[in-house]
C-alpha cells in the first residue's frame, strides 16, 4: 500500500536537493528512497492499532525520510551551509546533529559529519526496533549511534526491578573477530534516553592492568550485542565497519632512560577525529615487571602500584591537545587526545607527574583548561616524532 504522506514528504526532501547531483550520489540518494519506504512498511498492524504507536507512527512518516536522506547528504558530502541549518531544524535529523556535533563533548566527533558512514541497520524483537543507522571509524576507535524510538534504554533511577525498566540495557557488548572490546556509551537525548553514543576502542576488554590492543585493518565487520530488559532475545547486528578518514602514523623504536623508567612512545596516531599515543614501559633482559615496579622510585606510581606518568602532547608551535576518556594506568596503554586542527611538522610527547590537581568550576562539563593542577615535567623521558 503507498503511504501517501510518506512520498509527499520525500518529495519535499528532493527539494533540499542541489540541481546538478552526480550518479552516484543520485544512487546514494534512491537506495535511501528505497530505505524508507520499506521502514515504513516494516511496522506491525498491532504497532498502528495503539495510541502511542500512532503517535510513534506518526513522527515517523513525518520526519524519517527528511532525517535519512539528510544522514545520506551528509555522508555523501552535498549539503551546503544553508541546507545543513534547514536540516538541522528537522526534529530527528537535528538529534542526530547534537549525536555527533553540538551536544557531544568530545572535540573529535564534534566535528565527525565528513566521515559518517551510514549503514542503516535495525533488528525488531516485539514492540522494539533497535536502529544503527550511521557509524564513524577512524582507525583508532568505532564510533556509533544507536536509537530504539519509543523507547527509554536507561533504568529509571531508584525503581525496583519490574517493568518500570523494561527495554532499558542489561547488557551490551562489542566483539571482534568473536573477542570482546573496550567499550562505552553515554545516552544523548535527555530524559527520553532512547539514543545513545557508543565508543569503542582498539583494545580488547581484559580484567587486568596489561591491556591489549587489536591493530584493526580498514575494513571489517564488528558485533554489537544489545540486551534489554524483558526481553529474551538480544539484538544482534553484524556491521561492516570502513575507516573513513586520513590517517598519519608516528612510530619510533627509541627508549629513553631515567630513574630506572624504560619508556618507549611507540606510535602517534593522527586522524581528524583523534590524536592517539601509545606508551609502553619496557624491562631490561631477564627483568621481570614486579622487578621493574620494584625498581622505580615511589614518586613515580599511582595508588594501584602501576607507573603514575601521565602525559602532554604539543606540536612545533607550542599547541597542546586536551586528552579525551580517562588516562589509564598499565604497562602498555593508549591515551587519546583531541584532534590537532593541522597536521604538525613534529609532535612532543612530555611526561610529567601531578603534583597537585586543579578543581573544575561548578557545573563544568567535558573537557576544561585546567590552569590550577601543578605538573613536575620529566624532561628526560620526553619524546619528539617527526611528521614526514
């Protein structure tokens, strides 16, 4: 059956449309038409029975077909400034603006819509549809949003287990080659909380202090498991996963030496999207790591005995990146900065311990320049990698 209103408004969408549009971009753009249509289609006579499914079928006619073909431009690279602020104003395709832009705090993905890949992927268990419908891989990290419309995934706070909190996550998981990965995610609608921002990183989830990481080729497919509660079976979606943007690598096999610290910055990672440093302590021959803790002087480790090093990353002109996620403490770990805004001629990495730490203001949220913490930079540990 046609939806009338369905095609009245991807007429209205065509007419965002510059004049002139390559073939492939036409056939992005038909593939999408196609898309919608079969969403549509695909929801249950007993979903449009019911007030609430009304109401969600409702606002999905209206505004689904603007929010995919806008995802669509994005991806596709075609929307000018005017067309970007008229379909920031269509109510999901704005939500999926603040998914990866305003709203998001991390530098990186603030500025992610050049490399969005859409892979429009949804899975219905009962009264639930569960969507992927865009992703971004840069080479050190997955970036997805994962929406289930009409549904709340966080648990209502202080509610017994019941069906106050049915559809909301029991348990999430992200496999490689069938081994689990480091993930996290942070809801990004508010009080809805039907979307969330998931992360995932480069290294395998282990429960000990020595991570290990994958080194990911430019095209794979990963597994996201999702599991809610009440409902028995989980969603499971297979994604093909395609790095997205440039990508400059910085190795070095140099150690540097002091107080019995054996520190080699093994590889700098540059994207747009993030700047990642890979730190490894080394031993000597023969030298077990308990031998090596042993040795080092206890200015230099945290409360969990690791090495309590933590790290700056400038360029030639003196810019220093603010580092995104927590700041690990291990063996061998990442830490991932903001993106530089041009590639630099050389990148330091500066070691240095806090002595005292700085407090945020009251209400601060993300990242903050942090003028009050006290560093005591190691200088013979730090480390300059040319950009060739």
């Amino acid at each position: 059956m046609v939806n009338t209103k369905l095609e009245e408004q991807l007429k209205n969408c065509q007419s965002l449309l510059p004049d002139q549009l390559s073939d492939i971009a036409r056939s992005k753009l038909n593939e999408t038409y196609q898309i919608i249509r079969e969403t549509d289609n695909s929801i249950s006579p007993v979903q449009r029975k019911i007030d609430v499914s009304r109401t969600f079928n409702k606002w999905w006619v209206s505004t689904a077909a603007a929010a995919i073909l806008g995802v669509t431009l994005l991806v596709s690279g075609f929307v000018s400034p005017a067309i970007a602020d008229a379909l920031k104003q269509i109510p999901v395709l704005g939500q999926i603006y603040s998914l990866w832009g305003e709203k998001n705090l991390d530098p990186g993905v603030q500025q992610a819509e050049d490399f969005i890949t859409n892979v429009n992927q949804s899975v219905t268990h009962g009264d639930v549809t569960m969507n992927i419908p865009t992703l971004l891989f840069d080479g050190t990290r997955i970036l997805m949003n994962l929406t289930t419309p009409g549904n709340r995934l966080a648990s209502e706070p202080n509610s017994p287990p019941s069906d106050a909190n049915k559809g909301a996550v029991d348990k999430f998981e992200v496999l490689y080659k069938g081994q689990p990965l480091l993930w996290s995610y942070e809801h990004m609608d508010g009080e809805t909380a039907s979307s969330i921002m998931v992360q995932v990183l480069n290294t395998y989830y282990e429960p000990s202090t020595t991570t290990q990481t994958v080194q990911f080729p430019d095209q794979f497919d990963l597994t996201v498991n999702v599991s809610l509660k009440g409902y028995d079976v989980p969603f499971e979606f297979v994604l093909p996963v395609t790095k997205s943007t440039p990508f400059t690598t910085l190795t070095s096999e140099e150690t540097k030496h002091h107080d019995n610290i054996n520190l080699q910055i093994s590889k700098v990672e540059i994207t747009p999207i993030t700047t990642q440093v890979s730190v490894e302590y080394k031993t000597k021959p023969g030298q077990s790591v308990e031998e090596m803790l042993t040795s080092i002087p206890s200015k230099y480790k945290g409360a969990n005995g690791g090495i309590a090093l933590q790290f700056d990353i400038v360029d030639e002109r003196g810019v220093q990146l603010k580092p995104v996620g927590a700041h690990p403490l291990s063996e061998s770990y990442n830490i991932r900065f903001e993106p530089f805004k041009t590639i630099p001629s050389t990148v330091t990495i500066k070691p240095y311990l806090v002595v005292s730490e700085g407090q945020a203001p009251a209400g601060t949220k993300g990242l903050w320049e942090d003028n009050n913490m006290v560093k005591e930079y190691i200088p013979e540990l730090e480390t300059v990698l040319s950009v060739q």
